[in-house]
C-alpha cells in the first residue's frame, strides 16, 4: 500500500465517502471539510509525494478549509437573527407571519401545515396547542424543515415582534 498510485485510489475513496457522509448529514459541513481534504491528499498522491506529505496534505487543507466554512456554518445555525429574513434555509422564515392552511392539531403527534408567502411548510405549535385552520400565525422556531408557531392574537400581545411576509421584488 506504499505506492503513491494506491494511495491516490484510497484517498479518492476516502473523500467519496467524506462526501456521502455529509449529504447524510446535512448542515455541519465537517465532513465537507475532510473531504476536501482527502481530495488534496489524492492530488498529493498523483503527483508521487510520499504517504507523510500526504497526511500532511489532507490535515492542512481540511483544518484550513474547516474555517472557511465557519462563517457559512454560523450564519445556518443563527435562528433568532435580529433582522427576520436573512437566516439560510428555513431559519430565514424565524419572525414571519403565516396562514395555517391545514388545522395543527393539539397533540404531540399532529403537524398541519403553514402558508408563508407562497410556499406551504410543515407546521406545529408551540406548547401543541391546537390552531385552526386560517389563523395567522408567527414562527417562533424551526427544528428541521418543521416551522414551530404561535398563534397571534388580533391585540397584538405576543412578546415576539412578527413581521408579516413580503415577496421580494426585483428592481
């Protein structure tokens, strides 16, 4: 296994399943990061360095590209973001208000569904209490691609400050 050739074949392998692993598991991006490795461990490899520059090679490169995704990966997991609508994903929705289209049942179990804009999310309430269908509702949180919300009150006495959804318009 001390030929660069097979070196350069175990480390393609190694970054493919780098890679898999982290379509697996979406949104760390560790895996990402020593995939990226492993594909500059291959090139290390190909061009005949010896199995030591190759460790090295993956190591650097992994840690360095680690954090240069760092920034990505914070701005994912910010979920209260002072300004709503500029999360990533889902969190970008944190703050909107919505339309409960399909009623949320009060029980663990029960998700219904929530109209943002245009688009139509899983929904469940927050405490899982029931929300019927055609109430305005805030999101609160996010766990996944599920909008945790709370039913606004026409007094407007929920401690969150709502903002209602608007589509943004190219200018």
């Amino acid at each position: 296994m001390s030929s660069p050739e097979n070196w350069q074949w175990t480390w393609a392998i190694i970054a493919v399943f780098f890679f898999v692993c982290e379509i697996l598991t979406p949104g760390s991006f560790v895996c990402m990061t020593l995939g990226i490795g492993a594909v500059a461990a291959a090139f290390a490899a190909a061009f005949g360095m010896r199995t030591e520059v190759q460790w090295g090679t993956f190591a650097f490169v992994a840690v360095f590209s680690l954090f240069a995704v760092r920034g990505l990966t914070r701005k994912m997991d910010r979920k209260r973001d002072p300004f709503p609508g500029e999360g990533v994903g889902a969190n970008r929705l944190y703050g909107r208000l919505g339309i409960v289209t399909e009623e949320i049942p009060g029980k663990p179990e029960g998700f219904g569904m929530v109209k943002i804009g245009s688009q139509l999310w899983r929904g469940r309430s927050e405490g899982w209490q029931r929300v019927a269908e055609g109430e305005t509702v805030g999101v609160v949180d996010v766990e996944g691609v599920t909008l945790i919300v709370r039913p606004v009150s026409s007094d407007h006495e929920n401690t969150l400050p709502f903002f209602s959804f608007q589509e943004e318009k190219e200018h």
